[in-house]
C-alpha cells in the first residue's frame, strides 16, 4: 500500500497482494499520525489489488477499531474506490457493523470518490 496525505485528507492505495496485516498497519498509520485529527476524508483505491486477504473476524476487528479515531475526529467521510465483487462484499460487510459512524461511500472510479468528497468540502 501506499499513503499520500494531502491538504485536507489522505488517500490509502492498495495494490498487489494485500493482507489483513498490511490493511491493519495502514490504518494505524494513518490514525496514528498527528495529522488525523485534521483530516476531513479518507479514500482507499482498490482498482490495483490481486489477491485480498479478508476473513469475517478480521474485518469485525478493523470496524471495531473505528470507533475510537471515528469520536476523535467525528468530521471525515470515506470512500472507497472499488469494483471488484469480493471487495464490494468485504467493505458491505465492514459497514454491517455499523462501527462507521462517518459518511462511507464506494465508486467505481477514484474521479468519482473526488467528486463527491469535493461536494462535501464544499
């Protein structure tokens, strides 16, 4: 993966391989970088991945850990960018635990993620 922090979010892309290791690290980074508190989007490009780790206990654990950076910073929206059927499924699956109190959306296209949260930046 690979994280660009820009001026009023950051942008999570995913690529290759991925496993519920390296999407657990990326998260923490992100919430744990001093920046966070500012952020007012997140977007996670999916378009590159080949193979993607999930599993039903994992993906209960990453909603779960939501909650905490989700109160301290109750202004970010996220969107994924996703096509995939078994990404689709993973990310439905995640906003079923209704730990994502923030405004998550998912496009088909990362010009149509940047749309939408530009709309929200106003």
């Amino acid at each position: 993966y690979r994280l660009t922090w820009e001026p009023f979010g950051v942008y999570r892309e995913y690529f290759g391989d991925v496993t519920v290791a390296e999407r657990r690290a990326s998260f923490d980074l992100i919430c744990g970088d001093r920046r966070f508190e500012d952020l007012r989007y997140a977007i996670t490009d999916y378009l590159a991945v080949g193979a993607y780790e999930v599993t039903t206990t994992a993906t209960a654990e990453i909603a779960a850990f939501h909650i905490a950076p989700l109160a301290t910073n109750p202004a970010i929206a996220i969107a994924a960018v996703a096509i995939r059927p078994d990404i689709l499924a993973a990310i439905e699956d995640f906003k079923g635990y209704g730990f994502t109190t923030a405004p998550y959306r998912v496009f088909p296209t990362l010009a149509e993620a940047r749309q939408w949260l530009q709309g929200r930046l106003g």
